[in-house]
C-alpha cells in the first residue's frame, strides 16, 4: 500500500493523516473488505465447555445446508509441520494455539470446528447445526474464586524485567515507619473491543500464501505463520492495508490467523474469515484480573521508608502469560526499602494477552491510589506527598534518567486544572445533588524499542520514497513516518512517499507497547541520514558543487532539500541540481534500527500526571467523569494532532476501565455471560464530557535516533486512578475494587 500526503505543509505543523480521505469516504478496504474470486466464508464452532475432550462431532445436518463446502475439524484438518514450535514461548506475541490437531479443550469459547460456504449466511446457518459431544472435566476457575495452587512466572513479557524484586530491608523499613498503610486492589478480566474483529482472507497459490490480516504486526505475523506451517517465510505475504483498533489483542498472532490458511489448503479456495463479537471473548486474549495487596510506611516527614507490592494474576492452563503489575511500583518513586512479587494461578481461560498498557494499567491503579491513601492519612496534599518522594534516578535500576520532565507536568497540569483550588477535606464540594471530588495521579510508561527496518530513496526529482512493512494501527503511523523522512531532507511531507502495510517491504517491529515509532520511526530516520550523508559526500567530492571540499560536518541540509555550508549559508545547492549532474540516479539506504547499550546506561521512560474531576449523585448511585486534564512529556512530539488524539483515546480508554469494563465469568462453565457490546460496557460520547491532554517540550538525544519515547499506552496508566481518588475526594469513601459501578457506590 502507498500513501503520498498531497497537503502541502510546512513541517512540524500537525498535518492531516495522509489516509484520512480514503477513510473519511468509504474508500479505505479493510481486511474484511477483501475479496478473491471464488472465495469462501469460514464460521467458527465455538467450545461449550471449559475443561475435557470431544468425543464427537456430527456435520451432517451442517453439510446438507446448501453451499456449505465442508466442515473442518480436528478429524480432517492438515497437518501442521511446525507444531513443535506449538508450545509456552518467552515470546508475549508468540502463543500457544489451537488449531485443529487434537480433541483436547482447555478452555470454554474455545475454536473447534470451521464451516466453509460460499456465503457468510450459509456458513452461519451451518456452524449452528454442527452437533459436538464432550468428556467434561473438573474446571479451574479464575480470579477471584480461583486462587489455590499460585505458583511464580518463568518470565514477564519484557525479557529485562525481573518476576520479583528486593531493594534494602522491608522489615526495618516497616519498623522504622511512624505511618503505614495496607490495602488490597481488584481489577477484574478485561476484553479487547476494538471496532474491526480480527479477520483475515487467506490463498494459496501453488507453495505461497498471501494473507489480508487484520494485525498490529505484520513482520511478525508472516514469522509466526511460516514455523507453523513449516515453510520459508519468503513465501508468506501478509498485507494490512488499514486497521481498525487492536490494542494489544492483533499483536499475537493467535489461533484464527492458521486456521484460514489451513482451511483455503483443505478446500484449494480463498477462505475468508471474520470473528463475530461473541468470539473475541476468550481465544484472542484479555487483560488478566488482578489480585494486588499494597504495603507503605513513612517516617513523621512523609518519606517513604518501606513499599511493598504483591500481585496475583491469571493465566491459561496450558500456556504461560504473567501481567505485570508491580513494574512501575520498582521505580517510581525514591524508597530506600522495596519489595514486589508476582504470582499466578491457572484457569481453564483463553490466554491474557498485552491489552493497552498491560501491567502498568492495573499497577498503577493500585499503587496511585495507595499512594493517595497514604497522602490521606498524613493530611498532606497528594501532590505534595509525590514530590516528597519523587525518584531524581533509577531507584530500581539505579541509572539516571534520559530524561524526566515529570516534576514540569505535575507543576503545568496542577495550574492549568486549578489543583490549587481543591479543598483537602473529603465531601466539600458540591454542585446540586453531585457531591464534586478531585483528584489526581501520577502517569508513566517506559519506552520500548524493537527491530525495525527501512529503505529511503531520494530521487532526482527531489522527492523521498520510504519502504518499511510497518502497518498503522489507526493511530497515524504512516503520516510520522512520512514527517519524520521529510525532516531530515528539510522537504515539506508532500514530497514523501510511504510504501508500507506490506511484508515484502523491509522488516518491521510490532505496533505495541508504544514502541513503533521509536522503532521504525529510529529506521526511517537513521535510512533518511544515511542517504543525506551519501549526498554530503557526493557534493564534497564534485568539483562542480560549491560545496566541493567542503568537511562533512559543515554541510547541513535546509528547508526545501537545500545542502548549505553552516558557517557560511550562501554557499549551497539543492539536492536536486547535486543528483542530476551526478548521473541522474537515486540515492539510497537501507538500515536496521536496533536498540544500543543506552538500556543498560539510562532508565527511559514517559511520564506524565492527570487531574481528574467527578461528580457523584449517592441517591442514584451515578458518577460522572466531568473534567480530565493530562499532561505529559514523551520526548518528541512528531504530529501534535495524531499525538493529542492518542493521549486523549487512552484516558477514555480509562473511564473505561474505572467505571464500566468487566468481563463475567459463568462460575459452572467460565463461560463469558457478557460477550457482547449490549452488556459488556465501554463508554459513549455522553460519558465523556470536557477532556483534553498537552505535552511538556522535552528533547532527548539518548532515548533513539527518532527521539520519541512512545504516547499510545501512557494515557491509560494513571488516569484510572486519578477519577479512582477523585471518587475517595467527592465522596470519602475508597474503592478498591474496579469498576466502580452504580452497586458498589450505593452500597
């Protein structure tokens, strides 16, 4: 796919989506928009029991629905040559699946069989006929009934943080304390929901397969993909022309992702497949529930002596994924005395997967808000309290900081939300029958970076192509990555060519963990300086250039892709003029951006604080999130508007989680009782009233070549409990225990 931005601005400005008038009138196609001559629909048979084995599957009245072409099933699915590679992986992205080899279930939603017809009405009508008979076995439930049998993590999905951690003496720590507090934080299973299902379209021809794949990781999808099926990954294609939402849950490649292929191999015709909403629920992963006990102590000054942070998290029973939760509790702030363990139980439950700031999310809801109880019980301000113990390094790495512009947001945020104007005493505030709170909560999420690869070219004409297999999440990756290339040639975006949503373009990193950006964003920059230092070369090496024999150093490139001498600006020449006396032909680089030993000398994170305002009607039971106010420094801010958006979707995204989201699990079957959006609550537009984020300007040479520490996830983080404590404000009552619902207000 190729995107040209035909808006002519200037850089830096932030520029419209060079794909928003392809979706902004229909003409964006989408994975499930994409079709094949021929084609066939796959429905999904879904597991109705948690635990056993099948012991029958009866497709006869299924196969008689006219169209329908067959039924696939573990009694005639190909075999996979690569399912040795089928197992428990240190890999978040890379999950065990499940895929038609075996009569085992582990869990209930669980894929067991596939009808393929020539219509999606055809393919349902069948799929409902499809008659299967079990051998049940006992099930494990999840948290919080299930809590026997904890065991220890092999691993977090971040391969460099630790499962448990100790940092001086917790017992003096406690000892020495004159004020402690000990509480236990809930947060329950949470599922994906973007806007598109996961879905695909999958053909063979011949040994190679092309795949339209609704994923947040394109290079990763076709690696998964070809050890699974066995064969060279230069002969798996995977496209992602647009995404519509994923948030973690389209990273993995999960089992849907095989069976498509696997089916279009079994009936030697394209196979379409789309989930319904009901299928998310379970065997594309979730956010795992959270069982986290908190543990402070300070002296009279209000310094932290001792922390303490225990989580309990779930997993599947037959694959391994361990939430992070105490990660952020290890650095946050300056505590002499520190512990932090993570435990897990396994349940008869589709597989957690990383879901919008997994870990951080329900970590540092729990700890924000502990942080504010304690602030509560010494009367000190909770701003006050976090400046009392803000961390001037690393005090889990010990490592300074790349950079830490947090101090500056905590001071700009609290002005511009009027934190000042907060009486300290509880129930103060009222606006008719609403009792009024505010509250506030520090934010921060560490900056990822993976492999990732680009090519830029730079043409006679003047104009840049950029090649790279990145896709766009929807949040306007392919409008940066055009920016970021124009940069450095000093060209205004419109003069940028993207190639990209493609696996035949260079490797890529994954769309996760706020990390693209700063991965491919590092790629894209470090291909486009490359090329420019090939023309710095050229033009000191020409005898025509007035440039010639100029140092290296002293050329820099200027705005309209002009190469001029820095210590005297009238001696110069544009790019273009420099590459048609030398051959006419494009200057061009490929890089791989990787991470450097900056990880192992700085600690680099994002960090921000939100400032939450609620209203709570105690006769109704209602609250309302009226103001949200965030501010945050994330190093270099590409696109003003895209990045504003981000922020913005994350603190939505955590009213979500504060107030409305819960997966319920049927306690005789862990069937999801609420697998739908009727049921399943997220907000709408009235729940969400006057909101708005900024940026701190921060510059950090050392984070990556692109500068950028990643804003997608830190949005999320501490607004969930700065409406948490701003509830405590309005009200003067804690609640520990996400959401907070009308029940548990009025009770």
């Amino acid at each position: 796919m190729t995107f040209k931005n035909m808006a002519k601005k200037l850089l830096g400005d932030p520029i419209n989506r060079v794909d928003g008038a392809l979706k902004a009138t229909g003409r964006a196609r989408y994975s499930a928009d994409i079709k094949r001559p021929g084609m066939l629909h796959g429905v999904l048979v879904m597991s109705t029991i948690a635990n056993g084995k099948i012991t029958a599957i009866d497709t006869a009245d299924a196969l008689k629905v006219p169209g329908v072409v067959n039924v696939m099933s573990h009694q005639n699915a190909p075999k996979l040559a690569g399912m040795d590679k089928n197992k428990p992986s240190e890999i978040a992205t890379d999950r065990v699946l499940h895929v038609f080899q075996d009569d085992l279930v582990h869990y209930n939603n669980q894929p067991i069989a596939m009808v393929l017809a020539e219509t999606l009405e055809q393919a349902t009508e069948g799929a409902s006929l499809v008659r299967v008979t079990y051998q049940t076995q006992p099930v494990k439930l999840p948290l919080p009934a299930g809590k026997a049998d904890m065991s220890t993590p092999k691993q977090m999905p971040r391969v460099d943080d630790q499962v448990d951690t100790k940092r001086g003496d917790l017992a003096a720590g406690l000892a020495a304390a004159i004020n402690r507090m000990e509480e236990t934080y809930t947060t329950p299973t949470m599922n994906h929901n973007a806007l598109e299902p996961h879905a695909l379209l999958a053909y063979w021809e011949g040994d190679k397969l092309t795949m339209y794949n609704a994923t947040q990781g394109i290079s990763g999808c076709q690696k998964r993909v070809a050890e699974i099926f066995g064969m060279p990954k230069e002969n798996v294609r995977v496209i992602t022309q647009f995404l519509g939402g994923g948030f973690g849950s389209k990273g993995t490649t999960f089992s849907h992702v095989m069976l498509a292929p696997m089916a279009a191999k079994l009936t030697g015709k394209p196979v379409r497949l789309v989930l319904k909403r009901e299928q998310m629920f379970g065997m594309v992963g979730n956010r795992s529930a959270t069982v986290q006990r908190l543990n402070l102590a300070t002296g009279k000054d209000g310094k932290l002596l001792a922390t303490a942070h225990h989580s309990i998290t779930q997993t599947s029973d037959f694959d391994e994924f361990a939430e992070p939760a105490g990660t952020i509790t290890r650095m946050l702030y300056a505590c002499p005395n520190l512990d932090t363990t993570h435990k897990f139980i396994r349940a008869n439950i589709g597989t957690p997967a990383p879901m919008r700031a997994p870990g951080e999310a329900p970590g540092v809801f729990a700890l924000e808000s502990a942080i504010d109880e304690m602030a509560a019980q010494l009367r000190m301000d909770p701003l006050a309290f976090r400046l009392a113990n803000y961390a001037e390094t690393d005090p889990n790495k010990d490592k300074p900081f790349s950079s830490k512009s947090l101090r500056e947001c905590y001071r700009q945020g609290a002005e511009r939300f009027g934190w000042s104007k907060r009486p300290a005493q509880p129930r103060s505030l009222k606006n008719g029958n609403y009792l009024r709170g505010m509250g506030m909560a520090t934010t921060v999420y560490p900056m990822n970076r993976g492999e990732s690869t680009a090519l830029v070219r730079l043409k006679p004409d003047g104009t840049v192509q950029v090649e790279t297999a990145t896709q766009d999440l929807g949040t306007g990756t392919f409008t940066i990555m055009t920016q970021i290339a124009a940069e450095v040639f000093g060209l205004s975006p419109d003069q940028v060519t993207l190639s990209a949503g493609d696996s035949i373009y260079p490797t890529s990193s994954v769309s996760g963990g706020s990390r693209n950006t700063a991965s491919t964003g590092s790629a894209v920059t470090q291909a486009a300086q490359e090329v420019l230092k090939k023309a710095r070369q050229m033009a000191l090496k020409d005898p025509k250039s007035p440039l010639f024999n100029v140092a290296e150093a002293e050329i820099v490139v200027q705005k309209g892709g002009q190469l001029q001498q820095k210590s005297n600006p009238k001696v110069g020449e544009a790019l273009t003029s420099l590459l048609k006396r030398n051959g006419n032909k494009p200057l061009e680089a490929t890089v791989q951006s990787k991470q450097g030993d900056e990880k192992g000398k700085y600690s680099m994170n994002a960090f921000g604080a939100v400032f939450a305002e609620v209203e709570v009607d105690e006769l109704l039971g209602e609250v309302r999130v009226t103001r949200l106010l965030g501010s945050f420094a994330a190093g270099r801010i590409v696109n003003l508007k895209t990045a504003r958006s981000q922020v913005l979707g994350g603190m939505v995204w955590a009213v979500s989680m504060a107030l409305h989201e819960k997966t319920v699990f049927d306690p005789r079957n862990n069937r999801v009782m609420n697998a739908n959006l009727a049921e399943y609550h997220v907000p709408v537009n009235a729940d969400i009233q006057e909101i708005d984020g900024f940026f701190i300007e921060e510059a950090d040479d050392i984070v990556n070549p692109a500068g950028v520490k990643g804003i997608g996830e830190i949005g999320v983080v501490g607004t969930v409990s700065a409406i948490a404590n701003a509830i405590y404000h309005a009200t003067g009552r804690r609640f520990r225990d996400l959401p907070i619902t009308v029940d548990k207000v009025l009770a």
